[in-house]
C-alpha cells in the first residue's frame, strides 16, 4: 500500500492553513503577509545564489518581483497621498534593483532589497492597532496605503 510521497500530506495542509489565513485576513493583515513573503522570497533567492543555483536563484527573484508588483498595484494613489507615492517609488525601486541583482548575480542587491522590505515591514507592524481594523478611522485602506 503506498500513500504517495512523504510530506505530500503536510504540504496540503499548510496550503489549506496559507488559504484559511488569508481569506480570515484584515487588509493589513494582508500586506503583512505579503511583505513577509517578498522578505522570504529574496532570502531565498539570496541562498541558491550563494550556492550557485542560478534557475532556482532566478525562480525566487521572480516571485519576490511580483509581489512586490502586486504591492505597488495595491496602493490607493488617490486616497494614499505622499505615503502610498513614496511607496510606489519604492517598490517601483526594488523591482529595478531584484531584476539588477538577477542579471548581475550580486548578492549586496538582494541584501540591499530585504533591508528596504524589512524596513517597510517593521513599520507596518508598527501601526497603532486602531487604524489596522478596516473603517477604524483613518488607517491603512483595502489597498494598503495609509488613507
């Protein structure tokens, strides 16, 4: 009797836990997690360069890019102001400096970039629990920027 591959199981029950996270997810709580997965996803990539896993280096800066886009395609520009402008500046950065650190293989970049996700990240975290609820005046929107 065979059950398929090991950790097949494991791996489907992180994936429904990744789901049921994000459907129960606040707008902020989103983006956090999205941060966290670039943060991730750079590291990553920052690994299989060091150990000169270029497809695999090349894969990571990819995914690490369009989260990033899908971050700077968040950002209510209208309601955002100098914040979500300054974010998109950023992001539209690091997206130039990922793609950089692929073609050049350079793994300042890629520490350059987590450094700058980080920082986002730490700030985020950082907001006052009562403008990370939706409507809870003032806070961050449903697409990320400080409204």
């Amino acid at each position: 009797m065979s059950y398929g591959k090991p950790g097949r199981g494991a791996k489907a029950y992180q994936k429904v836990g990744v789901t049921s996270g994000v459907v129960d997810a606040t707008p902020h709580r989103l983006v956090q997690m999205l941060l966290d997965g670039a943060v991730e996803k750079v590291s990553i990539a920052k690994g299989a360069l060091e150990r000169n896993d270029i497809p695999e280096k090349g894969k990571y800066i990819v995914w690490a890019v369009t989260i990033i886009e899908g971050l700077r395609a968040s950002l209510d520009m209208e309601r955002g102001g100098e914040i979500a402008t300054n974010l998109d500046n950023l992001y539209d950065y690091m997206g130039r400096r990922l793609t950089a650190a692929n073609i050049d293989n350079d793994p300042e970049i890629l520490t350059e970039v987590t450094s700058l996700l980080t920082e986002i990240r730490d700030a985020w975290d950082a907001m006052p629990d009562e403008v990370k609820v939706p409507g809870g005046g003032g806070g961050p929107t449903a697409q990320g920027s400080v409204g």
